[in-house]
C-alpha cells in the first residue's frame, strides 16, 4: 500500500464557529495519527492554512496576541501548533465547492454529521 492510507472522521460541535469547525477537523485528524507522519492537509479554510503557516510565528512571539488583544481561538492554535512539531505537514489550500475531490467528501461528511447530530 505505499505507506498511503485514508480513514474518515466526522463530528460536529453546538454553539460553534465555522473557524473552530476547520480547525477541530485538522486537529482532529492530526490526532488520528498514531506516529509522526508526513501529512498532505487540503483546506478550504484560508482562515486556517494562513493561521498556521503566516500568522502563527508573529503570534507566538507576541505572546498570542495581536496588537493588544489576545489571538481568537488560541486554544486551537496552541493544539495545531503542538501537532505540527509532531507530523511534517504540507498545509494546502484548496477552493470549496470547486470539485475537488477530497473537498467535496469533506461537504459530504459535513451534512451528514449535522443531520446525525439534530437527529439525537
């Protein structure tokens, strides 16, 4: 199998943000790996892929602030931080709703876990 796998995780969160929504999904993900991994993420999430590739490194030498206020969602970011001193990821951003493939399942997944999650 060429050292390539693919596993499927889905969920869903109350009272939430979409921003917190793309960055559980990478956490998450991140999280499901049971040793160091080079790791391809594709994002539609320019939020994210930004966060963790230009923005992260000003943060942290200001403390987790920007400017005078604290970084939104710096619990999040403190874990994908944690996570990517862990794994060699290749953060990749990708358009959403624009047919690509792995994108599209993630859409897919998505609805059926908001519909799993009203049903309860």
């Amino acid at each position: 199998m060429n050292g390539k796998r693919e596993k499927e995780l889905s969920g869903g969160a109350d009272e939430t943000t979409n921003n917190r929504m793309e960055m559980t999904a990478a956490i998450k993900g991140l999280e499901a790996l049971k040793k160091p991994c080079n790791v391809a993420l594709y994002t539609d999430s320019e939020y994210l892929k930004k966060g963790i590739t230009e923005w992260m490194p000003k943060w942290k030498r200001q403390g987790w602030k920007r400017g005078k206020n604290p970084v939104k969602n710096v619990d999040l970011w403190k874990q994908l931080d944690a996570l990517a001193q862990t794994h060699a990821i290749r953060w990749s951003w990708v358009k959403g709703h624009a047919g690509h493939h792995y994108n599209e399942r993630c859409d897919e997944l998505a609805s059926e876990a908001i519909l799993r999650q009203r049903g309860r």
